[in-house]
C-alpha cells in the first residue's frame, strides 16, 4: 500500500472529491441484472448473465439497455421504461456499500472537503441509492446523467460539480472504476483515482491518474 499523500497526490486538502456512483460507492450490479431481466422477460427474451449486464454498465441507463436487448431491436424506449420502472423499485435489494465508504466519507466530512457525485444514473435514482444506503447527507451535490446536456465521458458534469461548489480543477479528485470516469476527469483537468474493484476493465484502469484495491487505502487522510 502507497502512503496516503502518493495516493492522493496533493500536499493539501482537495478543493472538492467527486465520486461515481455504480462500481465506485456501491456494488448494484445484482439489482441492475434483476431489472434487465425483467425487461427481457416481458418481451419474452431468456435472462442473460451478471457478466453481461456488467459490461453494458457506466453510460446510463439507455445505453444499458440498448447493450442488453437485442441488436437493432426497435423497442428500446418502451424497455428503457421497463427498466426504469423496475430498477426504482428495486434499488437496493441486493445493493452494498462497498468497504469503508461509509468511513471514507466521515473522514472527508470531518475534514471539510466538499464531496459530490457524478453518476451517469439519472439523478433521481442516484438520490434514492444514495437514501436507501444511508450515505446521501454527505454529499453537497448529486448530478445524474440527466442533469446536464452531456454526461460522462464528457467533462461537463464534473465542471458543473466544480462550480456548485466553488471548487477549483487542479485541486478535485474524481474517484472512478471506469473510461467514463477518467476520460471525464481528464478533460476537465481533473486527477483521477481509478477503483480496481469495480466494474471496468483493466485497460480502462489504465486512465487513471492512480488506481486503488480498496477505498481503505485513502485512509487515513493526510491532511488531518
């Protein structure tokens, strides 16, 4: 394990740590499948596996879909609200934190960084997993894939992050597990902490600016 300050990569408090949400904060790809399932299941079509629902996650919930109902298939605004439907009711089923999340963001808190999340979820899902997982009241603004004109990769939800909080680029940190993440982070000028136990892929990790195992090797905070 790296000493925090390496990991973090700055000699002072960041201006503000942005996270995402699925694969980062939470592990919901048990309750995502069970949503796509049952939309395939109500056009008829066989239930696919967890590694396949896996790899159609971090673009949203339209581009979950689309990946997870047949090529070409002209019906996806109907299964997008299928999904949609379902998954609002079933957010946090099976859904977990991820190790030390709760005690990550106790820490930030304490410390007096602002802390946002930036999820390509719709923001009204965001805010319910959020709820649901008892960890919404630490983060001072929640932008979904729908609250600005481009989501991630595009740097615009983390500059609009950046903004509500008054914070500056060179000194936000955008935690991730995915390209998305990254390449997001990068555009807007942001370091990058890439989680190795989420959901992307090993070459998507490679954008990061550093990767962690586990949340716990942020703590504890170098600046406390």
């Amino acid at each position: 394990m790296q000493e925090p300050i390496d990991i973090w990569g700055l000699a002072t408090p960041p201006s503000l740590v942005i996270f995402d949400l699925d694969g980062t904060l939470v592990d919901s790809l048990a309750d995502l499948a069970v949503s796509v399932n049952f939309m395939r299941a109500e056009f008829g079509l066989e239930p696919i596996g967890l590694d396949d629902v896996k790899r159609g996650i971090g673009k949203g919930a339209r581009d979950l879909v689309s990946k997870t109902m047949p090529p070409n298939d002209g019906r996806i605004d109907e299964a997008l609200q299928l999904f949609l439907g379902h998954n609002g009711r079933t957010l946090a089923v099976h859904s977990r934190l991820y190790p030390c999340v709760r005690e990550l963001l106790k820490s930030l808190h304490l410390a007096g960084i602002p802390i946002a999340l930036v999820s390509n979820k719709n923001t009204a899902h965001s805010e319910l997993l959020l709820q649901s997982l008892g960890i919404v009241e630490y983060f001072q603004t929640i932008l979904g894939g729908d609250a600005v004109k481009n989501c991630k990769p595009a740097p615009d939800p983390l500059m609009e992050a950046i903004q509500r909080s008054g914070a500056q680029a060179t000194t936000a940190v955008m935690i991730g597990d995915s390209i998305n993440d990254f390449d997001a982070a990068a555009a807007a000028g942001v370091r990058s902490i890439g989680c190795t136990f989420g959901y992307g892929e090993a070459g998507e990790l490679k954008r990061a600016t550093i990767r962690i195992d586990s949340l716990e090797e942020l703590l504890p905070l170098p600046w406390l």
